[in-house]
C-alpha cells in the first residue's frame, strides 16, 4: 500500500511527530511505499538542521533525516510553514539576505499542491498532529 504522512506537530511539543516517524518506519520495514512526507505548520521543524538536542535526547530532526535518505524518500517542508518559522534553504536565504540555511538537504521547501498530489497518488494519507 502506498501512504503518504503529514507532520503538523513539531519535535518536542507533545508525542506526535515522534509517532509519526516511528509509524513511518514501521511502514518501511513492513514493506509499504511511503509516497511524501509532508511537514506542515508547526511541524516544519521537523526538517531544522540546526536544532540541537541534548546528548541523552533522541534528535528527532536527525532521525528524520537519516530515515529520508537512507529510504530515499520524497519529503517536502511547506514553504510558508517553513519561512515563518526560519527553516528556509539556499534560495529562500539568498532572497532574504540571510548567510545560512536551516533546513535539511533531505527535504525541500514546496507548496500546498504537493500535498494535494500526496493526496491524489496514494492509498491512504496519515496524519499526525
């Protein structure tokens, strides 16, 4: 079966996006295709490279991260979530005269439509948050 996952809540705020990232997982090592992740509102956190937990924590963003590449999974950051909060890339930095980006390169900054596509190219759409 084919899912695609929506994150709303960011990493520490309560159990969700820690749920969603072990549901995710589990859909992997079941076998599913994961079609997008899609990191909504306060969850484009979730996508902050530069959040820093503390050595006996689990860092979510990192776990996240290594789960996208590792499987090779599309995932997209919505660009207005994201910017609001300062999870922007290169391009994003350029236009706002900023020297560093915060989001990780697993991840893009995309719109609404991309979710609307997740919606469309999948069984089930899951969401957290």
């Amino acid at each position: 079966m084919k899912f695609s996952i929506v994150v709303y809540a960011a990493p520490y705020s309560s159990e969700a996006a820690s749920t969603a990232y072990n549901f995710t997982k589990t859909l992997l090592d079941e076998g599913h295709e994961v079609y997008r992740i899609f990191f909504f509102s306060d969850g484009v956190h979730n996508a902050n490279r530069l959040a820093i937990s503390p050595q006996d924590e689990k860092n979510l963003q990192k776990s996240w991260d290594a789960l996208i590449k590792s499987h090779e999974l599309n995932s997209v950051a919505c660009v207005t979530s994201a910017i609001k909060r300062g999870i922007i890339n290169q391009q994003e930095a350029v236009r706002h005269e900023l020297a560093e980006t915060s989001i990780f390169d697993s991840s893009e900054l995309g719109g609404l439509g991309q979710l609307i596509d997740a919606a469309i190219n999948s069984d089930r759409i899951v969401n957290f948050g």
